[in-house]
C-alpha cells in the first residue's frame, strides 16, 4: 500500500494482498483522522458481505471468492468517545459465476485485493463526527459533536 496527501485529501493504493478496510484504519490512526469518508475501486480476490435481518437482529454473511471487481467502494470512519476507530462500509462487487456475470453487494466487512485498488479518503475538516451505540442493531451511528 501506498498513499499520498494532496490538499486536504488522501490517495491510496492498494497492491495484492493489501486488505482494504484494515488498511484504511491505519492510515486513519497514523494520520489521527478521527472521521472520513472514502470511496474507490479495484480487484479484489476474496469480499466477506453482510446484510442486517431485522427479524432476528443478526447479520448474514456471505464470502465470495475469485476475480472480483470492486465497481463500488463508499464508506465512513468515525471514532467512539474512548478513541476506538469504526467504519461503516458497502461495496458493489462484478463476477463470473457459471460463465454469466454476478453482482454481489452489502456492508462490507474485509476484503483483500488482488492486483490493485485505488481509494480516495477524504478526513472531516472542522470537526469530528462521533459514534453512538444502537441497542437494536449492535452497531453504531453517526453522532455529531458540538
């Protein structure tokens, strides 16, 4: 991975191997960017996806494999009260399954790229945006800060 900070944003390149959310974290850390929004594309060999099932309160996860094109990457870091970093990410990813082509999206866990994946984070100017806990989901949301 390799990235650069060009005015108030940064470029990331990702290379074979490079796990994208977890490499978007550290950048995040070394950086001390406390929230950020981000968005990209690539080729990716493995995606872990879930979907929320309001039924049972549970995720559903589903881990694709092969040549993955990563057409849609858009997703949020924001940092609860004791620091912690959390990203909230959906991805749109194109296949070959059976010979036809497949689409698989959702909230995107991990995945590990490829050959490339090109991704622009772009921090919150001005201020932060925190993380408040949702009892009914497990997760979190956007909280803003005075």
């Amino acid at each position: 991975m390799e990235y650069r900070k060009i005015g108030d944003n940064y470029y990331v390149r990702m290379d074979r191997g490079d796990e994208i959310i977890g490499s978007l974290l550290d950048i995040c850390r070394r950086e001390s960017i406390a929230s950020a929004v981000f968005s990209g594309i690539g080729g990716c060999q493995e995606a872990m996806l879930q979907v929320f099932i309001p039924e049972s309160g549970s995720f559903e996860t589903e881990c694709i494999r092969g040549m993955l094109e990563l057409v849609s990457l858009n997703g949020n870091v924001i940092t609860d009260d004791d620091g912690q970093l959390f990203h909230h990410t959906h991805a749109l990813f194109s296949y070959k399954k059976d010979g036809q082509h497949a689409m698989a999206a959702g909230h995107l866990k991990a995945t590990t790229v490829l050959y490339t994946a090109e991704i622009e984070l772009r921090p919150t100017i001005g201020g932060a945006i925190g993380r408040k806990a949702d009892p009914e989901t497990g997760t979190g949301f956007w909280n803003f800060r005075d």
